[in-house]
C-alpha cells in the first residue's frame, strides 16, 4: 500500500485535499492510505523516517511560519525516499521551474487556480502515479488480490512473508515486506489458491518457502526475510527441509 502525505499550510486547502484524496481512493479502489496529513514538514519527516517506503508526497511550496518550504522539503524526502511521488500544490504559477532546479523530479505542477482546477490535477496525479506502477511491475508478475473494507488491495506474491489465523473468526493477517492487514478468509482456501510457492507449516501459518532466511529446528520457529517469526509443526519439518534445500 502506497502511503500519501500532504503539507500544506492552509487549513481548509488541506482538509480539502484529504477528503477529495481519500474519496478517489475508495471510488477508484486504489491500493493507497493517507498516512499524514500536517501543515508541519517535520511531520512528514518523521513519519517517512519511522516507515521509510515509497510515497506519494503532495507539497505547498509556500509554508507559512516553517523553516523549511516545500522545495527544501521535497529535497529532504529525497534522501529518504528516492523513488517516490512528489506533486506540488501551489497558488504560484511561476515557480514551476524551481523544481527542476532543485532536481526533485516532480511529477506534477498543481495550481490552486480554483477548488476545480485543484481536484482535477490531484485525482490526474492518482491515475498517473497508478499506471506507473503498473508498468514498473509488469504483467509477468504475480499478484494476490483481496477487498479490504472498501478498498481492493493487490500485493505482489513475492513480498508477502506469510499469512497468519488470527483470534477473530474467519480473520486472515497478511505479513507482507512493507505491509500488514487482516481480511476475511480461511488459511486452507489460500493453501489451494496460492498452489506450491507456500506450505502450511502450521496449524495457524501459511508460509512463502522463498522468503525463509532461517529454520530453528529446536525452538521449531521460521525466521523470515524481513525479520519475523512465525511457528512449524514437528510433521512439516521433513517437507520444510525438503523445500528450502
């Protein structure tokens, strides 16, 4: 899920932005959240510094009261997340240039010319920035598909570490690289649907084989690639040997 930040320092323009962005999201089913929505950049920072993943970053130039603009903002999220989506909201039509100048490659120049004009360019940078990484992740790979709430999510197979039964009835966690939510569903569905990539290695574990780092036959507890545990049975330990080797 893609993250979305949003600094700017006008308060109704900023709840505006919130409500529009997370309008489109559930309409257009897009896999996004609003992780922070602040007129503070700091905020932003910190955020991203505790959660550090590709975004999407929706920026006011002009801050008022900060010691920081949206540039040298959008240069600092740089070093933290070089990949990510950075849009520039602004009520100033002639500083367009000074991203380039500032190398942010931006992606979009948003002007508040009226509330339109502004949720026109925000709901464009979504299907943009959507059709983006469709094409970076190409047909060729493998996705799970699954409704949360309102919002369908699709996470590549390979990121996911493994699902997990949770005390909710019917409830499956998914353990993903950057990534966790709990859904509707049953552990032996997902063991039919996913087919050899995972193993059910146990009662409340399905695993993605290709994503263990470690095996502690004593403690029979898997580590995975992005460092949590999770349990195997005493008669799966033969077939998990079996696999990883």
């Amino acid at each position: 899920m893609l993250p979305v930040y949003i600094c700017e320092d006008e308060e109704n323009i900023r709840l505006l932005q919130k409500e529009y962005l997370e309008r489109q999201i559930i309409i257009e089913e897009y896999d996004m959240e609003i992780a922070v929505c602040s007129s503070r950049p700091q905020e932003i920072l910190e955020a991203l510094r505790l959660s550090p993943r590709r975004g999407i970053y929706f920026l006011d130039v002009e801050l008022k009261g900060e010691t920081m603009d949206g540039f040298t903002l959008g240069q600092e999220i740089r070093k933290l997340d070089p990949r990510g989506f950075i849009i520039y909201v602004t009520a100033y039509k002639n500083l367009a240039f000074e991203t380039f100048r500032y190398h942010l490659e931006a992606l979009d120049y948003i002007v508040k010319e009226s509330m339109e004009k502004m949720k026109e360019g925000l709901k464009h940078s979504l299907l943009v920035i959507t059709e983006r990484m469709r094409a970076e992740q190409g047909e060729q790979r493998d996705f799970f598909s699954v409704k949360v709430m309102d919002v369908i999510k699709h996470v590549p197979v390979d990121e996911i570490m493994f699902f997990e039964s949770t005390a909710r009835t019917h409830r499956i966690a998914l353990h993903g690289v950057n990534d966790w939510f709990d859904f509707i569903g049953s552990l032996k569905d997902l063991e039919t649907q996913l087919g050899d990539r995972f193993l059910r290695t146990h009662r409340a574990y399905l695993v993605n084989v290709e994503q263990i780092v470690e095996l502690d036959l004593k403690g029979r507890e898997l580590r995975m690639k992005n460092g949590e545990r999770c349990l195997f049975s005493k008669n799966v330990k033969r077939a998990l040997l079996d696999r990883i080797s």
